[in-house]
C-alpha cells in the first residue's frame, strides 16, 4: 500500500486540507482529512484527480505542425485531411507503437490519466486486414502499456466517403471494414486489452456509415461507450442537409438513441434547438479545442451548451500540441472570442471558470472513457500534483488555484502524476519520456526520410 499525503486536495465535495490518500491495487483504499503525516508518508502539495482524454488520434502526433504551411488559397479541414492521408500511408504497427506512446507519455505529463483513442488505422497500406485483424490496436495497447496511460479502446467503424453509402476515397483504403469484418475487429480488440481498460465503439461519422450499418453494429458496443464524429464543418452540415433533409446532430437525436453512452466528438455547429436538446440528451459532447483551433473547425456554443445541463469533456484530436490546461484555457478563449466578452463559462455555483471546467471535464471525460474518476474511495488512484514552487501558484488560494494553472502557469507545471497507484511521472518528467523519445525519433525521421 501507498500513503499520499497532501497539503490539499481537490475531492468530489471540493477542496480540502491536510489530506491522506491510501492507494491500493490500484484503486484509492481510505482518504482522510484533517490528516497528520505519518513517517512513510509521502508528501505533496497540492492534488488533483486525473482527466480522461476523450477523443485521441495517436498517429497523428507524428505529423504534428506538418500541415502549417499555405498550401492554396482556400486550405481548410478538407485539405488538412489530404496531408493526414498521405502521413499515414506508410505507417507500420511498429511506427504506431512508437507515436502513440510518446503522445501518451505527454499525455500523462500534462494530467491525462487515461486516453480514449478512436482508432481507426485497422488495415495495411494497401488496404488489406492483416492476419490479425487487430494488430494495429495491439499496438495501440503496446503504447499504453509502456506510457502506463489508462486505455479505453475505440474501433472505429468506417465504409464510406460520405452521406448516402458514396464510395470510399483510396485515402481512405486503411479504414475500412464491413459489417462482419468489424465484427471480427471489435472481438480481437477486446482480446487485447489489459483488464483495467475499457472498450467501446466509434461509428465515424456520418458521412462513413449509413443508418442501416450504424443499427447493426451499435450491439457491438456491449453497454460501453459509442463515440462519432458529428457537426465537425459547415461542409458536413450542408452536405447532411442535402443527403437527409436534417443537420448532422438533428439527424442522431431524431433517428437513434442517443444517451449517456454516447459521446458526440466536436458538435461543432449547433442550432440552439440541437444544443439544446443534446444537453438534455445526457450525451457527452468531446470538445477538441486547440485541434478545431488549428483547423479553423468553428466555436462550439459552450455556454448555452452548458447553462442547458450538457456534459461536455476534452480531447487532444490530432495531438498538434498536448496540453489537458490549454485545452480549457483554449475553451474559455473561444467563447470570449466569439462574444467580446470575459469570464464567459463561470456560474454562480462555481464562479472560478478554472474550476468550473475542469470539474466539467473530470465528470465528462470519466462518463465518455467508460471509467471511474475523483480522489475517493474505490476510484481508480488515478491523480496528480501541481508543482507548487511554480511561480504561478504564489499566494494562490483554493478558490484561484485552478485560475492560475490554467490561465497563468506555463506547461504543464505538474509535478507528479500516479495511475492505477503507480507513479509514472515525478518532477515534471514521465519515467519512460527518454527512451520513448529516442523510439519516436527513429520512427518519424524514417517516415519522413
């Protein structure tokens, strides 16, 4: 057994101090408060429980800050996606181990403790399924083995290149599968998991899955999560107009049951009746926000979103820049954006927006991952510190301290990180970082040779 003992912490209840935290098969054994340190003891200053990373594409950390130069007048997500598609044409399952680890180690370095990776690389490059028809996600498993990331798994379910069952793009030759093909994929996925990992479905979108399709394989999901991809671009929503006569999320709320289960990735581009109704939905929406910063995406209507009851959690997409803070901060900053104002996503409950939306993201993220969270008995020992001799952090007090991590203090300024009881991250610096470095180096300096 381990003994944490923290100056405070942030517990489901709220903050609290001199806090003692048993840590035991993995899971939180005891939490005491108004605790004195015991010789043993190990001590911090101030704990957090760790975020779930709801929306993950690995690979594409490799091809991080490749898509940053003008390529036409009129580049955008669409265009973007052709630099992807070629990105990954030579990717191996070796290569996918190497990337998605070194995302994962950031990951865990900046408060993720557990990444849902939406995982739709399944075939070879020429568009073949390997012998193992879930060798790709064993890599994904490999990844986080090694990072110590929890893991909750997405296939993704792909067959089309847009509304109406139209024909695949050769892009997208290494996503595809049909019906019993996936089938197939999702049972040896499962296999491969590690037992404290989770394991769901991802419809992509869609633009990649007709409605019959989509009624066939929800059972796959066997009561877990079910991700897609809806409302990401304008593009998508007219071209949802013209296929069904309804928008994208329209279309979800009228046709399937959409509940808690789901979790509806970006949901960009709402009427205020879809915001609306998707809030009350209990559906999760994955916000993405430096991803659909950096590929001109939009700005999802948090604030109506949220005043409606929605559950909203983070993701890092395309990984361009791995930062659980700058995700949130990135949040905020697009409403005020939008509306030239400030102090946008407070409420009277909870005035600190720091504080506001990482309990948000901490309860929604946990709900979309399929797992437990908070520092409290029986939860996964899932959390992490704050380096507390960052500047950033003097004088703080518990109602700023959330503030100033997210809004003022350079990345990450985290100090320790524990998954699953272990420590996996101790001055700022994951355990692996060196030796998956090096790995990463060698895989992308190859791919880009």
């Amino acid at each position: 057994m381990t003994i944490l003992w923290f100056e405070r912490a942030l517990l489901p209840d709220g903050w609290a101090e001199n806090v003692r935290v048993a840590l035991d098969a993995g899971r939180i054994a005891a939490v005491e408060t108004g605790a004195t340190p015991l010789p043993g003891d190990a001590r911090h200053a101030i704990a957090l429980p760790g975020l779930a990373n709801l929306h993950c594409h690995g690979f594409q950390r490799g091809m991080a800050g490749l898509s940053e130069t003008r390529g036409r007048p009129d580049d955008d997500f669409w265009s973007w996606r052709e630099i992807m598609y070629r990105f990954l044409d030579r990717l191996t399952p070796g290569d996918i181990a190497a990337i998605n680890a070194l995302a994962y180690v950031e990951m865990m370095e900046s408060g993720f403790t557990r990444v849902a990776e939406f995982h739709y690389l399944h075939n070879d490059a020429e568009g073949r399924r390997y012998a193992d028809p879930a060798e790709m996600a064993a890599a994904v498993v490999a990844a986080a083995d090694e990072s110590g990331i929890g893991l909750t798994l997405l296939p993704v379910f792909y067959a089309h290149g847009d509304f109406g069952g139209a024909p695949p793009a050769p892009g997208q030759r290494r996503f595809l599968s049909d019906i019993d093909g996936f089938a197939k994929l999702a049972e040896a996925s499962r296999a491969k998991l590690p037992a404290d990992a989770a394991f769901g479905i991802a419809p992509h979108s869609l633009r990649a899955v007709t409605a019959e399709e989509l009624t066939a394989i929800l059972p796959l999901a066997d009561g877990g999560p079910v991700h897609i991809h809806a409302a990401e671009q304008m593009r998508e929503v007219e071209a949802s107009l013209k296929w069904s006569g309804q928008r994208p999320v329209e279309w979800l709320l009228n046709n399937v049951e959409v509940d808690a289960r789901w979790c509806l990735v970006h949901a960009t581009h709402l009427t205020e009746s879809e915001c609306d109704r998707l809030a009350a939905s209990g559906a999760v929406a994955g916000l993405c926000p430096v991803t659909e910063a950096n590929l001109g995406d939009g700005i999802f209507p948090a604030d109506r979103y949220l005043a409606g009851g929605g559950a909203i959690g983070i993701g890092t997409d395309s990984n361009v820049l791995i930062d659980a803070a700058g995700e949130l901060r990135a949040l905020e900053y697009s409403q005020r954006l939008r509306d030239r104002r400030r102090a946008m996503l407070g409420s009277e409950a909870i005035p600190s927006i720091g504080e506001r939306l990482f309990r948000e993201a901490l309860a929604g993220g946990a709900r979309a991952a399929g797992a437990g969270t908070g520092i409290a008995v029986g939860q996964p020992a899932d959390l992490f510190t704050l380096a507390a001799n960052d500047p950033a952090f003097a004088g703080a007090h518990d109602r700023t301290l959330l503030d100033r991590w997210i809004f003022a203090a350079r990345a990450p300024a985290i100090d320790s990180v524990w998954r699953a009881g272990r420590r996996w991250v101790a001055g700022g610096r994951h355990v692996a970082r060196d030796t998956v470095a090096a790995r990463y180096r060698s895989a992308v300096e190859a791919l880009l040779a």
